[in-house]
C-alpha cells in the first residue's frame, strides 16, 4: 500500500451525523515496518514472488502467520468491507507494479484455525474442487470458510463471520521490496493467544506476543508445515 493510501484511510471520518445505527470504522492498526525477506534474509523481491503459491510469514507477532500472495493478475482496486462487529472499513488492493500482491492473517475468522509446523487445513487454493466450486480462494478446512483475497479477504462461502484481517504492505518500487506495516479490518490476535496460550507456549516458549521486528523471513508453506490438508 502507498503512503498515501493510508494517509487517504487514517483520515477517513466515523459514522455521518444522523446515521446513529452505523459502526465506527474500523481504522488500519499500525505496528512495526517489517521488511519481507527470503529464507536467507535477503529483502524479498516483488518482482520474483511466485504466482499462486502460498507464502508464509508471521506479523506482527512472532507466533501469528500470515499468508503473501502473487495473484497473477491485479487485485480488486477497492472493497468495502466489513468486521464481525459490523464496523466498515475499505480495503485498497494490492501491491507491486501489477498490483497482484497481498497478504492477510492467516487465522480463520472462524475457529481460529492457522498453519502450524506439523499441520495446516488453511491455504490458497487456485484449483476448485468437489469442496471449492470457485477456485482461486483460500479455504479453511476445518468448516470451510472460504475467503477471496482478491477483494481483501471477503467471505465467499463458509460460516466465517466476518473477512481475514488484511496485512498493511507498503512496496518500494525503486528497491522492489515489501514491508508490512499494519493491519485492516477485524484481528483476531487476541483470541489466538487465549485460545492456543498451551501451544504456543510450547513453540515460542513465551515470545509469541513479541513483535517480529525490522524483518520476517517468507517461505513455501510446503516448507513452514509438514502436511498440508487439501479437502
């Protein structure tokens, strides 16, 4: 995202006067600017993202993941969104000089469930199936949510409440590099840490909740995580 597309969604106003009946927006959630970088920590190039591949990164906290996709084709300039509490929010597309990449968190915004080293029910799919009728979406197995990050995350089918939370990226197009910076729409960060406090203890031994830093490595999931669940 451009600097000034945040500065276009920071100063965009609540409800309008005489409107009682709509929520606040929702509004970006700034943390760290994170630089994306390969797994031998140099800065990821956007122009060398694969296409349709899942990526993961954690941001922006060292035990929440989120996924990095190369849509192969531009993402939706603009949608309108909104959280499981009902507030708005517009998401602004992508990234990179097709405008084709984007990140959301990977937590389904229904049971919380998320790729983990051994396992993962959640990924993009480009493919359809018997489960996935539409194809380019990312499914969660677990009770299939299915969102389109094409349009910020929106849910297609499934009974997730609400969209992924999208990960604010900001590209610098005379380095080809990618930092994320924050996030938009409605986190689950935490309820992910009440929820999992057991294991993730056990895999972070207590720096789940540290922030990532000035930099997070991106990998394959087919890498990060053992098995992958494709329902």
């Amino acid at each position: 995202m451009e600097r000034r597309d945040f500065l276009k969604i920071c100063a965009a106003g609540a409800a309008t006067a005489g409107a009682p009946a709509l929520a606040a927006d929702a509004r970006p959630q700034l943390y760290s600017r994170t630089l994306l970088v390969d797994e031998k920590g140099a800065a990821l190039r956007a122009s060398r993202v694969p296409v349709e591949r899942n990526l993961v990164f954690h941001y922006p906290f060292a035990a929440t993941p989120c996924f990095l996709l190369n849509l192969g084709r531009p993402a939706k300039a603009a949608a309108t969104l909104k959280t499981g509490d009902n507030r708005p929010y517009e998401w602004k597309g992508g990234v990179g000089a097709g405008r084709s990449i984007v990140a959301y968190s990977a937590i389904c915004a229904h049971k919380l469930t998320y790729p983990t080293r051994d396992i993962s029910f959640i990924s993009y799919r480009p493919e359809k199936s018997a489960r996935n009728r539409i194809g380019h979406v990312i499914h969660c197995c677990s009770e299939h949510s299915q969102y389109d990050p094409a349009e910020g995350g929106r849910v297609v089918a499934g009974p997730a409440p609400q969209p992924l939370a999208s990960i604010l990226l900001e590209w610098d197009s005379s380095k080809d590099e990618i930092h994320a910076v924050g996030t938009l729409g409605g986190e689950m960060f935490n309820e992910f840490f009440e929820k999992y406090a057991f294991r993730l203890e056990m895999e972070h031994g207590g720096a789940g909740k540290q922030p990532v830093g000035k930099a997070t490595r991106v990998e394959e999931l087919e890498n990060y995580c053992k098995q992958q669940v494709k329902c």
